[in-house]
C-alpha cells in the first residue's frame, strides 16, 4: 500500500446550501445591487475554508499544514441519482454531482453553446478530458468556485425553470451570470473564462471517492 494512503481521512463537511437571496430593497439601485450579489457569494465560498479552522486550529504547525493539504475520503453510496453532495477540499467547496442517465445524455446536445466543449484548457486532469469530464460517466466531481472571479455558482440542475426552455440543467453564477452546465463546461457569452476545475481524484472502491491524490491504489 502506498505512503499517500496513510494521509487519507481528514474529512470535512460544510452545509450542502449555496443558495442566495435575491431580496434586495427595490430602493438599493443596480450598482449596489451587483456589490452585495458579488459579496455574498463570495463570502459563502470563502466560508467553506473557513469550516476546517477549528479542526486544525489545535494541532502543531506541520500537523495543520498536512491536514489543510490532505486528500478527503467520501462515502458516496447516498448520493441518489439526480442529487449532489457539497464536500470540502483545501479550503474549496467540491460538488460530487451523481448525474441521472437522462442528464448525461443531454451534455451531448449543446456543444455549439459551449465555450470548451472538449475541455481542451487543462481544467481538469487527463482522465477526465473525455465527454462526461468523469471517471464514471454519471459521477461529475467539480471544485464549486466560479473561474471568473471565484464566486459559488447556484445549482440549477433540473431542466427548464427560471433558466429558460432551453436549459438543460447547469449551474448558474450570479455574481456576472455565468452559466456552465452539468459537467461544469463554461457557457459562451460568460464572463468566466474556462471550464469549472475538475480536482484530481480516484475512488478506492465501487463507493468511496478520494479527492485529492490520484496515484494511491485502490
Ligand atoms: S464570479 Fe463573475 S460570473 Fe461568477
């Protein structure tokens, strides 16, 4: 068994929502508007990292700075398809989006939409540069930040709904309206640049991923 495995089991949980309000004052003009949507999602984000502080707060220097940096092991065996699990990994929220079979089918359909349809950019590790950006087709793993300026995207999975009659499930950043669909490949038009990063990661068995490290045999 590999060293790397020894490092395995610094789990961190944080609360699965990222939904924001959009109840500002109809007073609160345009401009202030945008400040406080960006604020608060970036807020939400940044307090992902800030749910591991007590954890390591009382360990030794070289103790914290491996635990922050250590590969995190999730049980993914509740994750019912068409539902998702918000983990933590180096101070990143980390989505594990469990695709229904329908939803995996429609990342097919909108290529000409997309800015990186065959995630050609190095968002993602080599074994997730394939159709699905997965290793198991349905299984999507993403780092939850925005690649414009790091906000949380809302998830928007179903299809339709407030997104329009077009929209096939997705996520939506409403700090600029960036938009990237359920493999986390970037709409054209957005402000965010590249495709949402995929983390290296591998799973050990049929239901435990590990997110982190890619080289520790299963
Ligand atoms: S941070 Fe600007 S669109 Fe997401």
């Amino acid at each position: 068994m590999s060293d790397k495995k020894t490092e395995v089991g610094a789990k961190a949980r944080v609360d699965s929502s990222n939904a924001l309000s959009f109840s500002a004052p109809n007073l609160i003009d345009q401009e202030k508007r945008n400040f406080i949507i960006t604020a608060t999602a970036c807020t939400g984000a940044i307090g992902a990292a800030a749910v591991a502080v007590p954890f390591i707060g009382s360990m030794l220097p070289s103790e914290r700075a491996k635990a922050a940096g250590a590969p995190v092991e999730i049980d993914i065996s509740k994750i019912k398809p068409g539902e998702m699990m918000l983990e933590e990994w180096r101070g990143q929220p980390v989505w594990i989006l469990n695709r229904t079979d329908e939803m995996t089918a429609d990342l097919a359909k909108h290529h000409d939409e997309l800015a990186d349809p065959d995630s050609k950019v190095a968002q993602q590790p080599e074994y997730c540069k394939n159709a699905n950006r997965a290793i198991k087709p349905n299984m999507a793993v993403m780092v939850g930040l925005c690649t414009h300026l790091g906000c949380s995207p809302q998830k928007k999975l179903e299809a339709g709904g407030d997104m329009g009659e077009n929209w096939t499930g997705g996520f939506f950043c409403p700090c600029h309206g960036s938009k990237f669909d359920l493999a986390g490949r970037v709409f054209k038009g957005s402000p965010a640049p590249t495709n949402l990063v995929v983390p290296p990661h591998q799973y050990l068995t049929e239901t435990t991923l590990l997110i982190g490290v890619d080289t520790v045999e299963a």
